[in-house]
C-alpha cells in the first residue's frame, strides 16, 4: 500500500468518513456471513495504549487489520455465523465450525481493507509487544464492532486508515510555457543568475541582519542569463545604466528562435 503521510491526526469529519467506509463494508460481510439479524454497530477512535494490553491479537501485516483473539471474539464470530457461542476449545473440536469462522474472520479482515486474495492472518497470535508497531503510532484507529450482543476489537494501521478515505483530487498538469506559444509582442521574464553560497546549517541558523554572504562569484565575472525554467540564454555581466542596475550580454548562448521551443 503507498499512501502518503500515514503518521498523522485526523479531522473529525474525517473520522466521520472513514467510519461511514467502514460501515459499508460491515454491512456486505454480514450480508454475506452472518445468521443474526440486524446491524453491526461501530465505534472508531484513535488506538490508545490500553486498548493493546492484555489481548492476543491475530496480525495480518500491511493487508489485513489487527484482530482480537480472544473469548469475545470467538462469541462475535460464533453468535453471528453459527447462531450460537461456542468456546475456543469446542471451535478446535470441531471439524466445520472451527473453519468456518476463521473463514469469516479472514472475510471480514479483507472486507475492512480490501484486501487482496493473497492476504492471511498469521497463525500465531501476537502479544501487545509483539504486535507490529505500526498499530500504536499516531494515526492508528481502534474500531469496536457490536452485534448480536457480542463485541470485536480492530486495530488500523495508519495507512490501513488512511487508505479509506477519499483520494484527494491532484491538481492539473500545466503544460510548460514554450515560446512559440506566445506572441511576438508577449513579455517573458529573465533571470540573471549568480553561483551559490554555501552555508552549514549551524550558520544558517544563526543568520540575522547585516551578516554579509560571500558569494562563489567574482563581481567583475559572468552571470548565467535564463528564463524563469532554468533555459540558459547566454552570460552576462553585471553593471549601471542610466542609474539602474543593469546587465550586459557578452556571450549569448546561441540565438534563440521561436520556432525551437
């Protein structure tokens, strides 16, 4: 997944959307797995610490989001999908129920991030420490899922959240300004362009007014003349006309013909 800037608060109304998302996708696994009627009701918050502790969780990696392993969610998975709560213990006794729901546990897993056909839960539940990281940092969500008078703990990893929310519109692309584009009488601008000077940072910080910068340029040397693009014109060299500073072209780079750019 590559969504930018995962780490990071999120806006009420942004909350608002990711849980709406959630909702969603809620709705089409219980459509699809649950027994029970009515709805799934969501609780979405950013991941507090406490929340971790004291829980097994199921780790999915980048795809899947993190899921409590415990007796509530054995209750969650079995009140919906079988109709009735079944231990730990009788899931691992049985041959059909026991798969079934870590078939529905992985649905809803997928469901939640749209996840890819490849992706699984490990086998092995985790530990708060040995949970990935990734599901305390700033930008994490914690999300409680209830039905059927059964509750389950989901955990979002910041790009996992981020991933539901609306892309953001990129603005357009704007063609690069070509001189044969415009008219003879159009005004471009141009730059006259010294070398750089070159400061540490501990320099930089201590920066005020009156320090004087030496600049890698000798005063009576050449200065790059370009376009605003960085498109070097020719060199040029500093002076006065008329009392304003002004430059001198000595050497163009070659003419520059309308047609060729």
């Amino acid at each position: 997944m590559s969504v930018a800037l995962p780490y990071r608060l999120y806006a009420g109304a942004e909350l608002a959307q990711i849980e709406s998302r959630l909702r969603e996708r809620c709705s089409h696994w219980l459509r699809d797995w649950s027994i029970a009627e009515g709805e799934v009701d969501l609780r979405l918050r950013p991941v507090a610490l406490s929340d971790l502790a004291g829980l097994a969780w199921l780790d999915g990696g980048e795809a899947l989001p993190a899921m409590a392993n415990d007796a509530e969610a054995d209750d969650f998975f079995s009140a919906l999908c079988l109709g009735v709560k079944k231990s730990r213990a009788a899931l691992d006794a049985s041959s059909l129920a026991g798969p079934v729901l870590d078939a529905a546990r992985l649905a809803l897993g997928r469901q939640l991030t749209a996840g890819d056909g490849a992706s699984l839960y490990r086998d092995k539940a985790a530990s708060a420490a040995e949970l990935s990281p990734l599901y305390s940092v700033l930008g994490a969500l914690y999300l409680q899922l209830s039905a059927a008078g059964q509750t389950l703990a989901v955990l979002l990893s910041p790009e996992q959240a981020a991933g539901l929310l609306p892309a953001r519109a990129q603005p357009a692309e704007l063609e690069p300004l070509k001189l044969r584009d415009l008219p003879l009488e159009q005004q471009v601008e141009l730059e006259v362009r010294a070398a750089p000077a070159r400061l540490s940072l501990a320099d930089l910080e201590s920066l005020q007014a009156g320090d004087v910068l030496r600049l890698d340029q000798k005063a009576d040397g050449l200065f790059e003349l370009c376009l605003p693009d960085g498109m070097a014109l020719g060199r040029a060299k500093y002076g006065v006309d008329q009392g304003r500073l002004a430059v001198k072209v000595v050497r163009p780079a070659r003419p520059i013909k309308k047609s060729e750019t």
